[in-house]
C-alpha cells in the first residue's frame, strides 16, 4: 500500500463549487422532492394537532422529504458518472461528486430547518392540552429534542442514506425496497408493543409518545423513555457514517484521515445510542388526565 492511497489529496474548492451548486439544482428539480416539500407546507398550513400541538406533525417532513429523500439521492447519485464527464474540471474524481452530493441534502434539510421553525413556534403558541404530551414535568428540552430528531433530522438523514445506497447498491429497486423497510420497522418499533419501547432509540425515526392509550382509555397519552437530546446525537452520528461509507467506495478516498473519521463516528454513534436508551425518562410514564 502506498502513501498515495493511505493520504488522498485534498479537494479543491474550485472543483468542488461547481459540482457542489449543480448537485444542489438538481436535487432541488426532482418532481419527488417538489411534491414533498408541497406536502409539508400543506401540512403547515392545516395547522397543528389539537391535543398534542406540532409533536405529532413530525410523521410529515419524516415521510415527506426523508424518505422520498431516500429514492431521490440514490437517483442522483446512480446518475453521478454523467455529471462527473460533464464537469468542467476533468477528470473529475467519485470523492469530489460524492462530497457534492452530500452537500446537496442540505437542499431538504434547509426544508426540515423551516418546518422545525414552524413546529418550534406553533409548540410555543398552541401548546399541549392537559390530556395531550409531554405532560407534567417534562425534561428541559424533551420536546425541542423530539421535534428536531423526528422532523428536521429525518430530512437530512433519508438523502445521506440514500447516497450510501447509491454508491454501493446503484440498482434502483434497493433504495424502494430499504424504504419499505423502514417503513414496517418504524411501525413495529414505534411504541405500540411495550416491549420494545425501551430499546426502539436504534430507530432512525420513532416516537417518543402520543395517545398510545391504556386499558380503558385507548386514547390516554404516553411518554416513553430515553432520551431524545442523545437520540439527536446519535441520529448526526448515523448521517456522518453514511457520508463516510459512500466516500469509501472509492479507493482513491481511503485516507488516515477517512478511517480516523470513520472510527470516531462508529464511537460516537454507539455511545449516543447508549446513552439515548439509558439515559432519561426510565419507565414509560401515563397522562392521568384521561381522554374520556
């Protein structure tokens, strides 16, 4: 092995800038994009729940822009090669064009950030009914922690592991197929079998409470444990990894630098992980203000 694949050269801004801007028009054209960022302003527009405020509007830029996200990235990166022949800055390496594409999701996540703002202001002005979540004396930041992890986050981190996809697996089927799968897996790790609340924080997307009911009162309000502030740290970890797998296709990116980056987000992530399940609430607590 020799020192030119251990240190990969540096990337020059005047490569990247223009692959950079192009990238961010094209993920900003894609129809599937559009009609998500439609659909979040509509949902925005309709205002928030009645009971429980904007915390139970974060299925929408999850759903909306995360994971069409993910179909749309593995799209553009499937389609990279030809922009990379038409850059302007022959030959133009599969790390520059990754690095654009990873900049790119900051197209979504600049949607994420608004529906954040909205959802932040909304939670301030129209707050939780008594019946509704969290209740009682909810942890400093608990719901800030909720409405970033599951709204904001999930817009960046459906593009990045769309282009992880994209790099390794380009076969269009495999970003629908991973989709799905997320789909059925939030739905089982989401709260509903009690079971599993206390290890579901593995989640890239899953709720920290909601009308979940208790016998009698199917609607009753639930908090479940954990801590959402450390899920948010571990939900970054997840997006820097996915970044960094898509670098690692090629070879000419498999730097010291890559690998010392590589590890310290593997730490990182599983710590935050750790601490999302083990830390915070430690049981599942229930409204006593009942629905019915």
């Amino acid at each position: 092995m020799t020192a030119a694949t251990l240190e990969a050269p540096v990337l020059r801004p005047a490569v990247l800038r223009p692959l950079v801007v192009r990238e961010m028009r094209r993920y900003a054209s894609r129809p599937l994009f559009l009609v998500g960022a439609l659909l979040v302003v509509v949902s925005c527009l309709g205002g928030p729940d009645a009971v429980s405020s904007s915390l139970m509007n974060v299925v929408v830029p999850a759903a909306a822009i995360g994971l069409l996200g993910v179909v749309v990235m593995a799209s553009l990166t499937r389609r990279s090669g030809q922009l990379r022949e038409s850059a302007g800055v022959p030959p133009v390496p599969e790390r520059a064009q990754t690095v654009a594409l990873a900049w790119s999701a900051a197209v979504p996540f600049a949607v994420g950030l608004a529906w954040f703002a909205w959802a932040s202001l909304t939670y301030h002005q129209q707050p939780p009914t008594a019946a509704g979540y969290p209740f009682g004396d909810a942890p400093t930041g608990w719901a800030p922690a909720v409405l970033f992890g599951c709204g904001a986050m999930s817009t960046l981190g459906g593009p990045l592991l769309g282009l992880l996809l994209g790099r390794w697996w380009p076969r269009r089927s495999v970003a629908i197929v991973v989709s799905v799968v997320l789909v059925a897996a939030a739905i089982v790790m989401q709260g509903l079998v009690a079971p599993l609340r206390g290890v579901r924080t593995f989640m890239p997307f899953t709720y920290w409470g909601g009308p979940f009911g208790v016998e009698g009162d199917d609607m009753r309000a639930l908090m479940f444990p954990g801590s959402p502030q450390w899920w948010v740290v571990y939900l970054a970890g997840l997006c820097g990894l996915c970044v960094v797998g898509a670098l690692w296709h090629d070879p000419g990116a498999r730097s010291r630098r890559l690998r010392l980056v590589a590890l310290s987000l593997v730490v990182l992530t599983v710590v935050a992980c750790l601490l999302s399940a083990l830390t915070g609430l430690d049981h599942t607590l229930v409204n006593p203000v009942p629905t019915r």
